[in-house]
C-alpha cells in the first residue's frame, strides 16, 4: 500500500472544517501550514480514499493534494506558467476582443480551445482576423484597465525566486503582455505570439510560428536545456487543453482553476486556493 501525504488547503475554510475531512483519511500526524492549511502524513492512499476525501472537500471549497512524503521546492529548479487565465486572471483576446464589440464571438472560440474541442492554432488564427483593423492602443487598454496577476501569484513567485528556482511564462497569448508581465515581476523567460501591427493597427494576423501546445512543450525543453536541468525538474501550471503537453513533461504538473480535461491529468490540481497553494504542498 502507497504511503503518501495529504494536503488540505482553501481560503475560505478553517482548521477545524480541515481537520474534519483530515480524520477521514486516517493520518499518523497532522500538521498545521498557517491559518487555511494542514498536512496529514503518514496515508495510507487508495483510489476509494481520494474519492471519499474529495467528496468531502469539494463542497467546502478546499483543494485536496495527496504527495509524496519528502518532496519539496528543493527538489525543483524552474516553475513554467501559462500566461493567460493562469497567472493573470483574464484571457487578453477576449478582454482585445471587447474593444471592438466582439468579446461574445471571440470568447466562445477561446472557451472551446482551452476545452480541447477546437485546435488552438486555428481557434487563434480565427480569434486575431476578427481583431483586424483595432487601434493598438487597446492592447495598453487592457494591460493597464483589466489586467491582474492571479491570486497568490506574486507570493507564489516570490518564494519560489527565494528558493533559488527561475521562471518562464510561456503563452499562446501575446508578446505585448509577457513582456510587461517579465518586467513587472522579473521573470526569467517568456514566450509568445507577436501580433502583427501596421500603422498603429492590428492587421488581423501573428508574426512567425503560432506558440500551440507542441510549441510550449519545446519551449520548456528548451529553457530546461538551457538551464543543464531535465524536465522532471520543472513544475509546470497551466488552466487549458493547450497547456497539457507542457505539463505532461514535468516533474509535477498543476491544474489552477483549469478545465475538467486538465484537472483530471494534472498532478495537483488548485481551484479554490491561490497559485500560492503550490508553497503549502511542497512545504
């Protein structure tokens, strides 16, 4: 029988709603990580026990991470992120999109991409034509009116650059935002889409190769690479279809606030906590 460890965690609960779902699993000690967060060590792990602690969990709107004993940030060198909807907490396109009148029309497109129904390099190609013509200043628009950093994301980059890891945000997004993201919270690497502008106006297509899912899987291989490291040792999070194959590479892979499709394959999945409930399980 696997021994593993399980974390509680959620930003509306308390200790005492944590420790009620922790006696369920039946832990040889629990731990408490501040205010919203236990560990219970020492479980016995069977696919029943996830289902019944999950059960439990998902009502009260905690995140429940069963881990291997022992691991921790140490144990990783790089944290990759995607960009839009996991680090921030909007999609641009659409937010671009609403400044022509047709955030509906792009947004369904986008929905059903990161649900794996349509794939991204058309769904993208199909979302920037409708773009053609939108006065570029729209891109500063949203970057400065609608634009914030996900819950828990700056703690969670924080600590992490204590921790001696690096950083890569890698997008099927745009160039305009990761590189004012890079600046802003001194990140390491980006990658992403660059949107062809003309005269002060978007012409409606991507400069160069499209950043898809093959695309970001390379582009963490090459940042792994570049740093002497194997992908085992990059955490990567993600929210989207897209986002799987980066994160089927990883060393530990985290679904935040991600579609069925992704939560399902993903290592950890957070959807109630901050980015920051990734320092909690690797405590």
């Amino acid at each position: 029988m696997t021994t593993m460890n399980l974390v509680l965690q959620g930003p509306d609960t308390s200790i005492d709603t944590l420790r009620r779902i922790a006696t369920l699993a039946n832990p040889a000690r629990v731990t408490e990580l501040g205010a919203r967060a236990i560990r219970c060590e020492q479980v016995h792990y069977s696919e029943a026990l996830r289902q019944t602690i999950e059960a439990a969990a998902g009502p009260a709107r905690v995140d429940a991470t069963f881990i291997a004993p022992g691991r921790t940030l140490a144990d990783f060198k790089l944290v990759a992120m995607d960009m839009d909807s996991t680090l921030i907490t909007i999609e641009c396109i659409d937010e671009i999109a609403d400044m022509q009148g047709l955030k509906p029309q792009v947004a369904a497109i986008t929905e059903a991409a990161m649900r794996g129904e349509l794939e991204f390099s058309e769904s993208l190609t199909r979302r920037v034509a409708l773009l053609a013509g939108l006065d570029a200043a729209a891109l500063t628009r949203v970057y400065q009116e609608r634009l914030a950093i996900s819950m828990g994301g700056e703690a969670m980059l924080a600590q992490v650059r204590a921790a001696g890891l690096r950083t890569l945000l890698v997008s099927g997004g745009f160039t305009f935002f990761t590189e004012r993201l890079k600046t802003r919270l001194g990140l390491d690497y980006t990658h992403a889409n660059v949107l062809d502008i003309v005269d002060g106006k978007l012409t409606g297509r991507v400069l160069g190769g499209i950043v898809d899912a093959e695309e970001k899987k390379r582009t963490v291989e090459r940042v792994c690479a570049d740093m002497g490291i194997d992908t085992s040792q990059a955490i990567v999070m993600g929210d989207g279809a897209n986002d799987l194959r980066m994160m089927s590479i990883a060393g530990l892979s985290v679904a935040f606030r991600a579609k069925p499709v992704v939560r399902e394959q993903a290592d950890v999945a957070l959807t109630y906590t901050g980015l920051d409930g990734l320092l909690a399980i690797l405590a």
